[in-house]
C-alpha cells in the first residue's frame, strides 16, 4: 500500500508555526520576516491563506498582497486526510507548502504540511522495509551499502 495513503498530515506536519498578520505593515514583515535570519520560504497570514516574498514585493500591504493571492480558492490541508491527498493538493496547484488548518469553516491554522514533510511516510516504509528483510532492502534499492 502507498505509504501516503497510510499516513494522515497531522502525523506529518509541522506544528510550530510562525505566522505573518494580516494587519502588519508590509515594510515591517518584509523586514522581520523575509529578512536576513529568514526561517522559511513562506509563512501562513493569520486568517487568510500563505504568503511568500515574491507575492509580498507585487503588493502595497499585505492585504493586497492576500488578494493577489486570493485569485484562486485558498489551498489548505486537513489533519485528519491523508498524506496522499496534501500530496495531490501541492502537486496540482504547483505549491511547496500548505497551511493545515483545523477545519475548512474556521481556517485557524494548526500547522503546515511541506513536500519535505510527506517524504517522511515513504522514508519510515524504506525503514520498516529494510530492518524486515535484515539489511537486504538497502542494497535492492539500488543504493551502494556505507
């Protein structure tokens, strides 16, 4: 069975979640956020949807900036659906990340799922594979023992 359909994103995401305000003004979170000791390549606007550096530097505010965004229905991920899903959702809208968000009529983001995230539920089955078949696994693969 496909690993992904075996894992849900609240198994997968991360949960330590920075966010930007909707309200910030836009030099201030270029500065903060996507400055020098940026953490991330994009972040969640509290209410609203994810924002990245070049989407903010083709708006005024950051309000302008959740509308350029907002061209097309807000992309987002539920805990409790499936890996494969997320998966799906990051591949047809051309997304790195997603917001996860507790449930579609609130939007309260609870974390964010990223493509790096849902290669963890193929890696813990490489894992299982390989200590099941005593080291065997590595080397069927393809990949050269260390």
């Amino acid at each position: 069975m496909d690993p992904l359909e075996r894992h849900h994103v609240d198994e997968v995401m991360t949960r330590d979640v920075h966010t930007i305000d909707v309200a910030a003004p836009l030099a201030d979170t270029l500065a903060t956020v996507f400055g020098p000791q940026q953490a991330h390549r994009a972040f969640p606007v509290v209410r609203d949807g994810m924002l990245d550096r070049a989407t903010l530097a083709q708006a005024a505010t950051v309000a302008d900036a959740l509308a350029i965004e907002a061209a097309e229905a807000p992309a987002f991920a539920l805990p409790g659906k499936t890996c494969r899903l997320a998966a799906t959702r990051l591949a047809v809208r051309e997304l790195e990340r997603l917001p996860v968000v507790a449930d579609a009529k609130s939007m309260k983001v609870i974390g964010i799922v990223s493509r790096s995230d849902l290669v963890k539920p193929a890696r813990a089955h490489f894992d299982e594979e390989h200590r099941n078949i005593g080291g065997r696994g590595f080397a069927a693969c393809g990949a050269r023992r260390p």
